[in-house]
C-alpha cells in the first residue's frame, strides 16, 4: 500500500511540475508579447475542455484537462493573403489549410488591433517573442541542474579502491559472478599486487594522484609494470602491479564513459568508490554543458531510435535504457524515484533533476527550425529580415512580410510525424516501460 501510495505521489509531483514548467514557458511568450504591444486574448495551460479560467484585463487566463502542452493566442500572427482578404475560401485541400490558419489568426480581431497584430511588429520583436517561450525552460533547466550541483551534489569517483576484482575480465561481457573466476581467467594485476578495499591511491609511477580522471587515464595508458602508492590505515604503501591489457568502456573529452564503445588500454582491476560532493559553480556551469551536448547529440538520434522503440513496443524486443521517453514514461519514473531506498534528500535531488532534464528537452526540441514549433516561427522571421535587408542593399522593393501561413501544408505534415513518434513513445513506455531500478 506504501508503494502504491509514494507512486502516486511520485506521478502526481511529476504532473504538478509538468504543469509549472508549461506555464512557465507560455509566460516567456506572454509578457514578451505584451511588452511590444500585441494583442493577447488567451493563456493557456493545457489543451482539449477548459477546467477553470479568468479574464483579467484583455486576456483570459486558464487550465485545460490535457497537461500535454498549452498556448497563448496573439491576433494576427499570419499578414493577410496577396488579395489583402484575411479569409478566402478555396476547393484546394493545401490551400484551405493555410486560409483557415489564416482566419484563425483573426478571429478575435477588434477594432483597434490593427496596430496590435503579431505579424506587424519588426523580424527581431517576433523572434523574441518566440524564443521567450523555449528560453524560460531553458533558465529553469540551468536553474535546478546548477542547484541541485551545488547544494545536494553530484556523484564522484574517487581513488579510494571500493573493491578488488580477482579476475580480468573484459567489460563488454555479461557481469556474471565475477567473484568466481573459471580456471583459465587471469587474475587480475591489482588483486596480485595486493590492493585491498579502502586503499587510497595517492600516486602512480611517482606522480601525485588528486582525482579518479587522471589516475584511468595513467592506468589506460601505462600497461606493463607500474608502481602504485597507496595510503592503507594511516601509513604509505607501495605496490609493484603489472598492468595488463584489457577490453575497456572508451571514454570522451571529459572523462565520461562512453556506452556500448570499447576499446584495448591497460587494466589494473578495482572499482573506484563514488561520493557525493557538491559541486563549484563552475564545474555545475561545465556539467550542465555536458547535458546540453548530450540533450543535442540524442535530439538528432531520435530518427535512429524508431526501429529499437517499434520492436519494443509491438516486439520483443529490448527496451534500452537511453531510448526516448514520453511524458507517460517519465511519470512512472518519478513513480519510481519515491520507492527508492536512499535518503530525502536523495530522492528530492533525483526529482528535481528529471525536472532540469524535462526541461532542457522542451526547449532544444521547441527550437528546431520546423513549423508549427517556435522554431519555425523564428526561422520565418529570420528569412524575414535577410531578404527584406537584401532587398535594401540591391535598391528592390520591400517584399513585405514574410507569410509563414504558406507553411501550414508542412506543419501539418511535421505534427503528423510528431504525433505518430508521441503515440509510438506512450505505447513503449506503456507495454515495455524504461526502470531505473
């Protein structure tokens, strides 16, 4: 009943932050919009039957049934057609799409908005009016990463030998009982040396050893013989292993393992013991940045995860641990973070990372350059100025305002493939979930 109950919970945080976090976002579009002077009739938290709302002054305020998103309404964020007609029938399908995004933009036009419409204010007005939106998730991804770095602290191996592995053993095979080591297996140089669980490793071949980066580093480069200093019960020892080659995790630029890629380096054979430290403001700010290129690089492998995420939910196959995940699945991870066996404080900073991340996925995913996305509209208000200023360095006339309406075909066709991806997404997370236990 517990577990059920701190599920529950966990899910119910979740949805709370889910709702804070589109709201937030909407509100960088809101008071941009109001500060250059457009017209906003509507804020909307969620989509589908409206729950609860307020008008205050010449915008209503309100909450929606589906927490799957929201919007604000601005007049006008379409120019009228060649004709000048904001509305035009037509037989063509495409063309009905773009006249009735059209008219849409319209629809609660009053008098006096024609100073006040969306599609009037200059490229750069717009384009911060977009961008506001994204760039608010941004601020309060940076904002809980940095906090949660710097008061509860990041996890951090250190030299201290948190166990000593009997046997080599390449890291591409199934962990096993690596405690039993078949008749054949080497053992392992530092178990031979003698190393032991809680050794402090202060230096390798003579050079002083402050962090777990440099001392893998030595060690992947160094096979062969080596001398390894240790501090054991308050005295200094030293050992003499051989270190051998072996089949290792590859590693990037900064240190980080890098999954599923292997490489040949030397090997000593002990597992370093993590910590909990907080962290400075500058390694926080350098471990969000890693965030940000690790948020990019799985952005643009999204394509790549289809086939992995069909087998899962319609196969049987694997469901991997870095495959995408849905509002849906991250709920039943937040379900699952109560129900850990660590400490509050743990527990809070576990939450409030998948809140940092949640957020940081919002933003990059909003800014790609595709209708009907705030990228989209940036990247229509960026064509904008870059032709309207060449026409202005080559004497032409003004070609007017750029009508992103035209796109409306595309954008259909763009949230047809978002929303195929989205329902592949929930079906996975449904019938074939990511645990993080």
């Amino acid at each position: 009943m517990t577990t059920i109950l701190l599920t529950l919970l966990g899910i119910a945080l979740f949805v709370l932050g889910l709702l804070v976090s589109i709201a937030w976002h909407e509100l960088g579009h809101l008071t941009t919009a109001k500060m250059f002077g457009i017209r906003v009739p509507q804020y909307m938290v969620g989509f589908g039957p409206t729950i609860w709302s307020r008008k205050k002054g010449e915008t209503e305020y309100g909450i929606k049934a589906i927490p799957a998103g929201g919007y604000i309404r601005m007049i006008g964020m379409f120019p009228p057609g060649a004709d000048g007609r904001i509305e035009a029938r037509s037989t063509s399908p495409w063309r009905g799409m773009i006249e009735d995004a059209r008219s849409a933009a319209y629809e609660e036009l009053e008098p006096g908005d024609e100073k006040r419409l969306f599609y009037t204010r200059k490229p750069w007005k717009r384009v911060i009016v977009m961008f506001a939106g994204p760039f608010m998730n941004l601020v309060l991804a940076v904002a809980l990463f940095v906090g949660v770095c710097m008061t509860f602290g990041m996890e951090k191996q250190t030299t201290e030998v948190a166990g000593v592995q009997k046997c080599v053993f390449k890291q591409s095979d199934d962990a096993g009982d690596r405690d039993a080591c078949p008749k054949a297996q080497q053992t392992s140089p530092g178990y031979v040396a003698g190393l032991r669980e809680g050794d402090v490793i202060t230096a390798f071949d003579g050079e002083p050893m402050k962090d777990w980066n440099t001392l893998s580093e030595r060690i992947r480069a160094n096979p062969g013989p080596a001398v390894i200093t240790v501090e054991r019960d308050g005295r200094e020892l030293t050992l003499h292993p051989v270190l051998v080659r072996n089949e290792v995790l590859k590693k990037d630029a900064d240190g980080e393992p890098v999954r599923g890629q292997y490489v040949t380096a030397g090997y000593l054979g002990f597992a370093a013991k993590s910590v909990i430290e907080p962290l400075s403001l500058g390694e926080s700010v350098d471990r969000m940045g890693d965030m940000v290129e690790n948020g990019v690089e799985s952005l643009i492998a999204l394509p790549s995860k289809v086939p992995d995420l069909w087998d899962a939910a319609f196969g049987d196959g694997e469901r991997k641990d870095d495959s995408p995940v849905g509002v849906v699945g991250t709920a039943r991870i937040s379900g699952e973070v109560m129900n850990l066996d660590m400490p509050t404080q743990s527990i809070v900073a576990f939450f409030l990372l998948i809140m940092a991340t949640f957020n940081l996925s919002l933003f990059l995913f909003n800014m790609l350059p595709l209708l009907p996305l705030d990228g989209g509209h940036i990247a229509g208000a960026l064509w904008e100025s870059l032709r309207r200023n060449i026409a202005k360095v080559f004497r032409r006339p003004d070609p007017g305002p750029f009508d992103v309406a035209k796109l409306m075909p595309v954008a259909y066709v763009v949230a047809g493939i978002f929303i195929c991806f989205t329902l592949l997404v929930l079906v996975a997370d449904v019938v074939n979930p990511v645990k993080i236990t």
